[in-house]
C-alpha cells in the first residue's frame, strides 16, 4: 500500500437509486415503500421550470411527513449555472427535517463548484443547527466534469459518490447516440474475414472508458462509485447487461429511473451467495496459510493470495451490510 491512506466515506449501501421528480408528490409514498437503498427526489431535469418552486415544497414537506425506513435520502438541487441553484439549497438545507442524508449535484464541472456548494451547505447548516452533517452525491456528465473528476472527487469531506450521467455525458461529448446508457451498434469491431469468408461483428461498450475512469477517481478518494440511468425500462435484460458491465469494473450500484429497476439493480449489485461462500473460503484457507508460515497456496485448483484476502474481504463486508440492511 502507498504510504497515503485513503479515507473512506460514510458506508451506505447504494444498490439501487431510485429516481422520483419533486413535482410528482403522488409518487413519493410508493417510492418510501419501495426496495431502493437511495431515493433522490428530483429538482433538476425531471422537474418543468414553472414546477420548480412546487417541487421544492413537496420535497420539503415529504422529507418531514413520509416514514422513509431505512432509505437514504437525497436531494438532486439544479446546476450551478441556473438560477434555480441557490434557492434549492437554501430552502432545502434551511427547512428539511434530519432526515435528509444527501445533496446530490448535477453536472458538477471543477472542484471550485463542490467547494461552492460546500460553503454554503456549511453556512446553513451552522446557521440552522442542523445535527446531521449532509454528504454529496456528484454527478459527473460533461467532458469538463470527466476532465476535472480526480480534483472533483477531492473537493470536499462531504463527498461520498461519484455518479455517471450518461444521457448529459452523451450530449457533452456530442457523442452519436439519443439512447440513454446501453449499447449502440455503431460502436463495434468489425473482424477480418473468418474461415468461411464471413465478417462478424462484434458491439462493444461505447461508455467504457467513462465508467472505468471515475470508478478510480472514486475509489482513489474513498468514494462509491454509481452507474446512472438506463433509459429503456421495457428492457430488462438490457438494463440487467448494463448493470453487471458496471459491476464488473467496480461501481456498487446503479439508478432505477423507473420501479421495475429497484429489484434488477439489488439483484446485480449484491454479491451472490455463491461468490460470498467462496470468499468466506478464500479468507479461511488464506488463514490456515498463514498459520503454517506461507503467502500462497491453492483452493480448487488456483493460486490464492494476500490479494485474494482483500477480495473476499471486499465481498464479505458487502454481504454483512446487505444482511443487517
Ligand atoms: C443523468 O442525470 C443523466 O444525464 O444521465
Ligand atoms: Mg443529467
């Protein structure tokens, strides 16, 4: 390990995200019934410009009245290039019950914006007397924000995720798509011509790149890192494929735009019984080692390490907090 630690933000568990307008107040019984681990209720793009001002009501007074259980709650506030911003967070911050856990930020684009937000979240909740210290969700979904994301991801002690916003990213970088998140069938290979002659092609994941560079930019500061929307939700296996792509490279949870995304994202951003058995194995053999003075030995016919310990240990804490959720 580097000699510098890397601090780690509040846990919580971040499966599943979902995401419910602020103007929609019918929605917002169901959503605290749901099995999301995050709600944001929304002020920013899901939300019309004459509704802003109802929305942050709403909001305000659903935080207070609704019995949210276990759930995190955020609230998404609007860019720091509107006008709506600093009436969102000074209306939130001032008048939401503790019950609020998160501000989450769009379209965050240089460290100067978090440290903005940060100085007035600070300023109100010192003014207000608010007991619970409010954390940061950071959207990153602008070519400025993925240029910038190491130093954004620094910016604050408040900040505990780092979340990729696919759709906004994709009209920021003019990228050729109008889907939201999910596989396009111009981004593929094209192989030379097979045994028979034939050319096959091969779809590849446009958002690669993307995804894997603020999966390190999280978690070199300790934050989690969170897939965004996946707009098709007729399209379960999509939705499904896409999760796990993310899961695989590191992200521990994903946002449900719509309900029937609540259990997909759970379901895939869980360690499977199966691979916590294992890894429960895993620290148990890594331990028998030990005791018998080696580094390395073989479970099930491959090599395991002190690697492997951190690992299992990874998937194993995942599991304890799943199970005590
Ligand atoms: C989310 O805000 C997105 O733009 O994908
Ligand atoms: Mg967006």
């Amino acid at each position: 390990m580097s000699f510098h630690v890397v601090e780690q933000a509040t846990a919580r568990l971040n499966r599943s995200e979902l995401a419910v307008p602020g103007s929609q107040s019918k929605l917002f019984e169901k959503a605290a019934k749901s099995a999301a681990d995050v709600v944001f209720l929304d002020l920013e793009d899901a939300v019309a410009p004459d509704d802003k001002e109802q929305a942050r009501k709403n909001i305000i007074q659903a935080i207070g009245d609704i019995d949210w259980g276990n759930k995190q709650l955020s609230v998404r506030i609007n860019g720091l290039d509107t006008h709506y911003m600093y009436r969102d967070v000074v209306d939130v911050v001032e008048n939401c019950s503790d019950r609020l856990d998160l501000i989450m930020i769009p379209k965050v684009g240089t460290a100067a914006d978090v440290y903005a937000l940060d100085m007035l979240v600070t300023q109100i909740e010192t003014a207000k007397a608010r007991k619970k210290r409010l954390g940061f969700e950071l959207i990153i979904e602008t070519a400025l924000g993925m240029q910038n994301i190491h130093e954004i991801a620094s910016a604050s002690k408040r900040n505990e995720s780092l979340h990729f916003g696919v759709a906004d990213y994709a009209a920021s970088t003019k990228a050729r798509t109008t889907s939201i998140g999910g596989a396009n069938p111009d981004y593929a290979v094209l192989t030379d011509a097979l045994g028979d002659g034939s050319r096959a092609t091969h779809w590849g994941d446009m958002w690669h790149y993307a995804i894997s560079r603020m999966v390190v930019a999280a978690r070199a500061n300790g934050l989690r890192p969170v897939d965004g929307p996946y707009g098709n939700f007729s399209d379960a296996e999509g939705f499904r494929a896409q999760a796990l792509r993310a899961a695989v490279l590191g992200c521990e949870g994903k946002w449900a735009i719509h309900p029937s995304q609540i259990a997909l994202a759970n379901e895939v951003m869980s360690p499977s019984p199966a691979d916590v058995a294992r890894a429960v194995r895993i620290i148990a053999a890594m331990k028998e080692a030990e005791a018998q003075g080696r580094g390395a030995v073989s479970l099930d016919g491959r090599l395991i390490d002190y690697a492997s310990i951190r690992q299992a240990e990874v998937l194993v804490k995942k599991a304890e907090m799943i199970a005590a959720h």
